[in-house]
C-alpha cells in the first residue's frame, strides 16, 4: 500500500537518534506490517531530522503525551506513544507500530494531519497538545 500522503499534510520533525531507530524498525516490519512500514517510513524520509536539543517541545516524539482529536468522529484521545514492547493501551500507551502513532509522530501543536486507519479510511488527526518526557 505505498501511498504519497504528504502533499498539503504539514512538515514533521523528528529526533535524530529515533528516526534511526523508527527506520529499523519499520523495515524490520515491512514483511508482516506493510502498510504501517510504508506509512512510517514515508514519514520519516519527509521529516527534518534534527538533535533533540533543536526539536521543539510542542512537536510529538516518542514517548511523548498526546492529546488528539480525530476530526471524523470528534473523539479527543490522549495517548502516549511508544515502542512496541510497551505498548499497553489499557495504559494509554501505543505502539508507534500503529496507524494512528506513525501518523502523530514528529506534528506539532495545533497541526492536523490527512491519515488512513486501519481499514484504509482517511481521517483527519489534530493534535491539541503534547507533553515531553523527562529526558536525561
């Protein structure tokens, strides 16, 4: 399913270090999750990669906090996104191996974002707010 989603979606920012880790992991996954291994990797390859210390705090990263809306049902969710061995959604943690989180990944307060979901319908996600982890 590779798909061009990025015209008219906004620029995506990601940290250096997880963009290295999100390329190896979605190519790990590209025989049994293509799709998401498409969506992520196109993400990724549009995204200005940049050190952590130049990302700004509002932008989604992982293990960051988001609260989204999905503009198609008006459903305000709040969820952190992780790898997948953490994923616990009764937590509110989600796998970036998802639709939903490789779609959120590397926006910014206030920015939507056109993006297919599980059953291949575009939804419109707008992230409302982030909150970062603490880093060391």
């Amino acid at each position: 399913m590779t798909r061009s989603l990025s015209r008219g979606n906004p620029p995506v920012y990601f940290i250096d270090s997880e963009a290295d880790s999100l390329t190896n992991l979605a190519l790990g996954v590209a025989n049994s999750m293509p799709d998401v291994s498409d969506l992520l990797l196109s993400e990724i390859t549009r995204a200005k990669v940049q050190a952590p210390s130049r990302i700004a705090p509002d932008v989604v990263t992982m293990h960051s906090t988001v609260e989204f809306v999905d503009e198609a049902s008006g459903a305000d969710r709040t969820v952190q996104i992780v790898y997948p061995a953490q994923a616990d959604i009764s937590a509110g943690r989600i796998s970036i191996l998802t639709p939903i989180a490789a779609g959120l990944i590397g926006l910014r307060e206030g920015q939507s974002i056109n993006w297919p979901d599980r059953d291949g319908r575009t939804r419109t996600l707008t992230v409302v707010k982030v909150t970062q982890p603490t880093r060391i």
